[in-house]
C-alpha cells in the first residue's frame, strides 16, 4: 500500500526560513510542496521519509532566495492490483459505491463488480444485498472491504478564466488519481457481516 520513491528536485529556501538549521529547512519545503499531493503514475505523496543528497545552496540573482538541488525519498500511497484495503462508504448510486479512506476519498466501486445478489434501491440510495433468508445494507458510513482492481490516472489541467472544471456523470470533479475495486469474493463487503 506504501511505497519509497526516489525524487530529484530544486528546492528554494525563503530568507524567512534562513533561522532554521538547513537540513531543516529543506525537510520543510518538500513536505510543504509534494505533501498530500498526487504525482502522475506514482501515488499520492505522503511525507518526506529521508534526503539522500544535497548540493550547496545558491543564492538566485535578485530574489534572495536559495536554491539546493536535492535527491530524497518520499512515501507514497499506491496500493497494488488485488491488495484488500479497508475503507468506509460515501455514498451509493446506481452507478456504483463511492468509498474514502482515512487519508484518500477516490475510491469506487461500480455497479459490475458489486456481488451478484446486490441491487440499488433509489428510494432508500443505498446497494442491497437479497438473500433468501435475510437483507443486508451497504449504508452510508459502514466500513467495508474491497479489492483493489485499476488505477486511473486524470492530468489536472489549469481551469480556465471561467473555472470551468472537468466532471464525472454525477456532478463530482474529476480527481488526479482514482482507485476501481471490487466487492465481489468471500470476505469482502461491510465488515460487519463477517466479523459476526
């Protein structure tokens, strides 16, 4: 689920930053630029993990900012196909289940890959699973399990002067990064009707 990458970067110290200890300072500025960022066909980042290397510092020509190249290595959110993640339920539509987990909301689930037996049921906006004995719900909050099927993979680029975002069907922007799964196997669904 979380990776070491490798990255090579310009980092620019700001003088407001001069009081702190270097190593510091450059520690600061990478979380502050990659932390809870996606970066395309690697993961979402999560935090600096070590600095491998560092030039020395430059001062830029009229800015009074310094600029160290460095080579770090920062953990990564990227789950492998077929690793089962635990997550809680956002919402359900007839498309499919919407799922987020503590630290990543774009994860869905669509409606083929929901076990046989489950069906949408609009008056209630919720999946249904119909057993000849029982019903149970995918509500809304419910922890479930799923297996991790595809990535996908949306360049964001900048919006224009209007703001015009891109889509989904359903009204939701497009995230950089969206994880497809699967419901379908023994074990996986809401938690609680195995852990019973």
């Amino acid at each position: 689920m979380f990776i070491l990458t490798k990255v090579a970067d310009l980092v620019q110290i700001t003088p407001s930053d001069f009081k702190k200890s270097s190593i510091d300072a450059i520690h600061d500025n990478i979380n502050a630029k990659y932390a809870n960022k996606v970066i395309q066909k690697i993961g979402l980042c999560i935090c600096l993990w070590d600095v491998l290397w560092a030039s020395e510092g430059l001062i830029g020509h009229g800015t009074g900012l310094v600029n160290v190249n460095v080579e770090f290595r920062i953990v990564v959110f990227r789950p492998f196909k077929g690793e089962v993640l635990q997550g809680r339920i956002t919402s359900g539509t007839q498309a499919g289940v919407h799922i987020r987990l503590d630290f990543f909301d774009d994860v869905f689930i669509p409606a083929s890959d929901m076990p046989d037996e489950a069906v949408f049921e609009p008056s209630e906006g919720l999946w249904v699973w119909r057993d000849e004995d029982q019903t149970m719900y995918y509500d809304t909050h419910e922890m479930v399990r799923f297996q991790v099927l595809t990535e996908e993979w949306h360049d964001q680029t900048p919006t224009g002067p209007e703001g015009l975002i891109e889509e989904e069907s359903g009204g939701r922007p497009i995230p950089p990064y969206r994880i497809t799964g699967s419901m379908k196997g023994s074990g996986l669904g809401c938690c609680l009707w195995w852990d019973e």
